[in-house]
C-alpha cells in the first residue's frame, strides 16, 4: 500500500483546548498510527511533516518520500505592482487561518496607508470579523467576497497574498499565488517554511503588531520588489509533473515487492 499524506493531521487539530481536543487526538492519532503500519510506502508533503513521522510513529525513513505540492499552469503577464496595496486573504475564516490575526493588524495601518484587504472565503469567524471590520471604521478597507469560484482572477488584481494561519502544513494559496505571479507572506510555521523555505519573507504566529509592520514595510517599492523577485526567483522550484513523481514513487514500490505485472 502506497500511503499520501496531505498534512501532518494532528496539528491541524484546533478546539483550544480541552476533553473534545483530547477525544479528537486520540481518535486522529489512533487511526494515523494503523494505517501507517499498513503502509508499504508513505509520501508526504515536506521534510518537517517526515521527521515529525519518523520522531512520533517510528515510521523507517527508507520508507518515506517527500513530494512537494506543485504550480499547474503557466504564468500569465501579472499585474504590474510597485506596492502592496491591493491585499488578499482567501480561505476559511476560521480560527486555524488566522483572519482575525490579519484585521486586528489594519487598523494601525489604515490612517497612513491606502491599503485595501479583500476576504475570499466564509467559516465560522465570519459574523466575528465582519463585527470587527464595522467596530474598527474598516468598512471602506474591507471587502468581503464570500466563496470565490475563479480565486486567480481576484488575485491577478492584488499586490499581495497574506497567509496568517497558526497552524497550517502547506497552504495552496500560496502555490496559486506564485502561479499567477503576486507575492505572498506567511505566518512562520515549522511546517509552511519546509515547505517554501526561501521562496517568501514570514511573520509571527498569531502577532498583528509583526504583521502591520511587516505590511507597513512592504509600502516601500524596494522592499515590495525585494519580496516579489524572492517569490518569483523559486517559482520554478515548484513548476512540475506532481503526478509523474508520485507514479514513479507507485513503480518503485511495485518493483520492490516484486509486482511488475501490476504496472
């Protein structure tokens, strides 16, 4: 059995706390723990997500592989930016993806900058952080889209793609924004700087003052270019044939146990 992993699924675990966050851990990490003895083979998304693995399920690092997500399409002509402007979170708005974090960074901004966040996505904390928004005088900064079928339009038009989860393993935002050629920040999460390392500049968990600085600094035209060619200069890193390399790793396995004749 060749196993995939999205995500290191304990982690992703949030109920603050608890006996439902106990019930949880304990269900998620029991049945991690079966099918991985099952497994022949295990792909995973990045080299913290396989340490974690080895570490905590004695998984045999020979029998792991690591495969990144990857970028599917080319790059069109992005918009021309000297600032971020124009921002974008899109995603859950949940307590994991950290929204909150981002609207409590505007309102230092707001006076001295013409920044204008768009929201696409809805969850749980979206009555919350619409409350926020009308609390903070945000309303003319703020714009909620809800769900967004065709995400890469939108984010052609920003300058910047903010990740602020707390938690998260590999964000696909992340991928869609180097796609489409518009720089991202991201929350400085083990698990997201194994899985970008370089390709962007990060922020503190859960800290709005770190990220109105940061989105203050990113007001400057050298600081703004800086971050859009660290983003688009590994691009390429990510630009490749997802489902050859995980075949590949399928014609390996079959090839040790001796199932050619399955290929």
């Amino acid at each position: 059995m060749l196993l995939g992993l999205r995500s290191y699924p304990i982690e992703n675990i949030v109920k603050r706390g608890g006996f439902e966050e106990s019930v949880y851990r304990f269900t998620i990490s029991t049945y991690l723990r079966a099918i991985l003895l099952g497994a022949d083979r295990v792909v995973m998304q990045t080299e913290c997500q396989r340490e974690k693995l080895v570490r905590n399920y004695s998984v045999s690092q020979e029998k792991t592989s690591v495969i990144r997500n990857n970028i599917i399409g080319d790059l069109k002509q992005p918009k021309e930016s000297t600032r971020a402007e124009q921002l974008l979170f899109a995603g859950t708005l949940n307590y994991r993806k950290g929204i909150d974090t981002l609207l409590r960074a505007l309102p230092p901004l707001i006076a001295s900058e013409n920044i204008h966040l768009h929201v696409a996505g809805d969850g749980p904390m979206r009555n919350d952080a619409e409350r926020f928004v009308e609390k903070n005088g945000l309303r003319e900064c703020v714009t909620f889209h809800g769900y967004v079928d065709e995400i890469q339009v939108l984010m052609r038009r920003t300058d910047l793609v903010v990740v602020p989860s707390r938690f998260d393993s590999f964000p696909n935002v992340a991928l869609e924004a180097m796609r489409v050629g518009t720089p991202f920040i991201a929350s400085d999460i083990m698990d997201v700087r194994s899985a970008f390392g370089p390709a962007t500049q990060y922020v503190p968990v859960n800290d709005p003052e770190s990220l109105a600085e940061k989105l203050a600094s990113l007001q400057r035209p050298d600081q703004y270019s800086e971050l859009r060619d660290q983003c688009m200069s590994h691009r390429t890193e990510f630009d490749f044939d997802w489902v050859g390399e995980f075949e590949s790793e399928m014609t390996k396995l079959l090839q040790s146990t001796g199932s050619e004749d399955r290929l």
